[in-house]
C-alpha cells in the first residue's frame, strides 16, 4: 500500500509538474512570429555590408525604419574605428520597474565579402521581430535592443557600448546575445547552442551565466520543436559584457554552415528559414520569460517571493524555508535526469548524501496553494 501510495503520489507529481512549466500564454504569443523571409531578403539585397561602407548606413537606415514603423524611437550611438565613423542602434521598451533591464544583442555589420543572410540578417530579423510583438506588452524588467556596429572588427560597436553608452545607474540582468540563427540548407537544423559564459576572467559571472542559459535552454525545449545544447560563449558581442562583469547568455545555430561562413553564398537560399523562425520563437519565449512580462509569468514571480533553499550552496542536508503545509520536492540535475523526490514537512531536511558536487534544479509543488516553483541549488562538499 506504502509502495502504491508513493507511486502515485510522483506519478501526480510529474502531472502537476509539468502542467505548471509551461505557459500557454507564451506559447500562444510566440506564433505572432511571422514569415521573416521578406525581412531576411531585403537585409541581403543591401549587399555586403562592411563597416565604414554606404551599405552599411543604408542597412541602418533600413534598420531605424522598420523600429518607427513598430512605434519605436530608435537612438544612434556614434563611436569610431580610427577615422572610420560607426554606430549601434538601440531601442527601448520600459519596464515597470525603474532602471532593471535585459540586454538583447544582434550585429548589423557583415564582412565584405559576405551580404551575411545568416551573419547577422538572422539576429537582425529576430530583434526586429521581438520589438514589433513586445511593444504591445508590457515588461516589469525593461527590454533593451541593441543592434551593434563592428562586431566584424572585434566588438568594436558593443565594446564602445559598454565603456561609454551603458547608463552607470542600470542594473543589467542579462544580455542576451543573437547571432547566426539561420541553419544550413539540407542539413539537421534541429539543434541550437545556448551559449554560457565559460571565461575565468571575471569568475564571478559565470553561475549567473550557467543558471541563465539553462533557463533559455529550458524555454527553447519548452516552446520551440528544438533541441537545446548547452556550450560556451565565443566571439560575439556578448564578450564586452561579460569583460565587465554582466550576465550574458547567447543563442548560435548548431549545424555546420562553415562553407558560406563569411562567403558571398552567405545567402537566405543556403539557410533553413523554418529553422531560423523556431528560434525567434524561442528568442521571443525567453524575452517574454526574462523581462517577467505582465500575465505571462507568475511562476517566476512566485519563486522570488516564497519558497527558499536553506542553505545554498549545500553540502549534505537542504531545508525547504517558508513551508507551511507540506510540499513535494524533486531535484533534477544540469541535464534534467530525475534524482529524487521527497514530500517534506515544516522543518524536514533532505538529505543529500548520495548526491555530488554541480548546479541541480529544484522543484517545489505546493498542491494546495497550486503552484511550483523551479529553483536552483549548489553542491559543494
Ligand atoms: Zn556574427
């Protein structure tokens, strides 16, 4: 009977859980994604878009045209390459909460060789896509987007972002960076790289980095038909910010488009728009997720205000803090395998013996109240 009862009881569990992680709201939202292939096209017909060029200001121009038609009053941030003049452009969706905000971060700039369909028209598309959907909403964390100048070159347009531009009273979240989201034509486009921040100098922003980017991975399993692989930051835009201190997080197509990387067949008729669309999706997913938009979140808003882990980092024993009546608990690790489960009473503590040092989720079903919360804990023996 014990055996039966228990059985029933993860099988519940598991309903309830998964009933709970996803959001029909968002998962509604994200179909106003539309067919971006007119957009990608007449990102490409501008040609190669290198910095410096009359190309690359007609991409700008056509950039800034595209965020006025969505409402939008973009801002030119002017900066240099020696004598060469160049610019990021950055809109603004305000959030609730004053000067908390999410970065989301997409080149305009190709190299000369390249019309760059994929590198960067793809995250180009997706922040356009973003602004025009989100500007019906509305954020409690603000939502920035920042289409940078010179990447081409080393970051030049983001570095200067973040020396010069970035308001010193902002508090920033996260920033997410978009490039090269296009797949390749005739290949398995299935699988997208969500990029964490891997690099030791600062240390101190790699765990909000690694929480972050499971969180995106975790949304792109949740709304999109792809599949999330988890890798390492590398080469893009997000390296100025995670350089000073900030969270970062990116998204970078999986499959091998090396033969058109920095080509003149970097061109939408190489890519897999249907693939790149899944990934705006996603992008869009993780936006509305990351910014706590208004009724598309309360289980975010929930675990900041209730249920604590006592203490984290652990070493063998975890309490549940703020419990009241009993709750389920059930522990998962990076790769989201099972561990454990244990229904817990005020005061219980879960033991944690068995298990070894790494970053696990934590979820916490309190049936009474209906909801669960998703957490994250440390073990470090
Ligand atoms: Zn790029």
């Amino acid at each position: 009977m014990q055996r039966v009862y228990h059985f029933l009881a993860v099988l519940f569990i598991s309903v309830f859980v998964n009933a709970q992680v996803f959001n029909q709201a968002i998962a509604d939202e994200i179909q106003k994604v539309d067919s971006v292939i007119n957009l990608l096209i007449n990102y490409e017909n501008i040609g190669p878009k290198p910095t410096g060029s009359p190309a690359l200001v007609e991409t700008l121009e056509w950039i800034v045209e595209n965020y006025k038609d969505y409402g939008y009053v973009p801002i030119i941030d002017t900066f240099k390459l020696g004598s060469i003049e160049s610019y990021n452009i950055i809109i603004e969706k305000q959030g609730s909460i004053p000067n908390q905000w999410i970065i989301i971060g997409a080149h305009y700039d190709s190299v000369e060789e390249s019309p760059g369909a994929n590198d960067n028209g793809t995250g180009v598309i997706s922040t356009l896509q973003i602004a025009r959907i989100i500007n019906d909403l509305n954020p409690r964390i603000g939502v920035r987007i920042i289409n940078f100048g010179a990447e081409e070159q080393g970051f030049i347009g983001s570095s200067y972002y973040v020396r010069n531009t970035l308001p010193s009273t902002d508090s920033i979240l996260l920033m997410l960076n978009l490039d090269q989201l296009g797949g390749t034509k005739g290949k398995d486009n299935r699988k997208i790289y969500c990029e964490r921040d891997d690099d030791v100098n600062p240390l101190s922003n790699n765990l909000p980095s690694s929480l972050m980017t499971d969180t995106l991975a975790k949304i792109i399993s949740l709304y999109t038909n792809l599949e999330s692989i988890i890798s390492d930051a590398y080469s893009s835009d997000y390296v100025p910010f995670e350089d000073d201190g900030l969270t970062i997080t990116g998204l970078y197509q999986e499959s091998d488009y090396s033969d058109h990387y920095h080509k003149s067949t970097d061109l939408v008729s190489n890519m897999d728009v249907e693939a790149t669309i899944e990934v705006i999706k996603g992008a869009l997913a993780a936006t509305l997720y990351f910014s706590k938009m208004e009724g598309f979140l309360d289980v975010h808003e929930l675990a900041n205000n209730s249920y604590g882990l006592n203490p984290n980092p652990a070493k063998n024993y975890l309490t549940i803090s703020n419990v009241s009546s009993n709750v389920f608990v059930e522990l998962y690790d990076m790769q989201g395998n099972f561990i454990k489960a244990q229904e817990v009473c005020p005061n219980d503590q879960i033991e944690l013996f068995d298990l070894s040092n790494g970053l696990y989720t934590v979820s916490i079903s309190d049936k009474t109240k209906g909801y669960t919360i998703y957490t994250k804990l440390i073990i470090a023996k």
